[in-house]
C-alpha cells in the first residue's frame, strides 16, 4: 500500500515562497508521472502541476510561471516550488500520480497566502 506524505506548508504573505515536498513509501515511483493537486475550501481538488518520469512537466494557468515541480526518483520525493503566492493559492496542497489511478490520498499540506 503506497503511503504519500506532504509537508512545507505553512502561513506566508501575498508574494512570498513555500517549497512543497512529498513522500512516497511502498512503492517506488521512478516509472511515473507525479501530480500536485488542491483544494480550497468550498471547491473541488484541483490540478496545480505533473511532472513525468523523464521530467516534462506541465502547469495549471493560474501557476503558471510562479510554481515549479520538480522531483527526485533516489528519494522518491516530489517538489513544489511556489513564488509569488496569492491569496487566492490558499488550500490544502496533496500529490498524487498523474493521472489519477488507485493510490490513496495523503493527509496534504495546509498553505495560506495572507493578502
């Protein structure tokens, strides 16, 4: 059973940084491609960004430019790198294979952007 635990979130002010990590134990996913996704309260879980095994990686608009992923197959981790929050970027951040299959989510990683 593959367990993914996020971490790095935290309260930051509008245009500051956080650097996402993500955990990936039972399974090895070197031959996949990872996703972050989110949820604001309210709202649907969301696509922010994927990265695949050979490191293409694609971005929802509205990260564009200010997110970037990116991973580490020796540690089985993958990274978000967020510049330029918003508080409209408030949610609880969760990865997960891209696409979605059968992996359970983990617990996330709460972000808050205060204008």
């Amino acid at each position: 059973q593959v367990q993914l635990v996020e971490s790095g979130g935290g309260l930051v002010q509008s245009g500051g940084s956080l650097r996402l990590s993500c955990t990936a134990s039972g399974s090895t996913f070197i031959n996949y491609a990872m996703g972050w996704y989110r949820q604001a309260p309210g709202n649907q879980r969301e696509f922010v960004a994927r990265i695949t095994s050979s490191g293409s990686t694609n971005y929802a608009d509205s990260v564009k430019g200010r997110f970037t992923i990116s991973r580490d197959n020796a540690k089985n981790t993958v990274y978000l790198q967020m510049n330029s929050l918003k508080p409209e970027d408030t949610a609880v951040y969760y990865c997960n294979r891209y696409p979605l299959v059968n992996w359970s989510w983990g617990q996330g990683t709460q972000v808050t952007v205060s204008s």
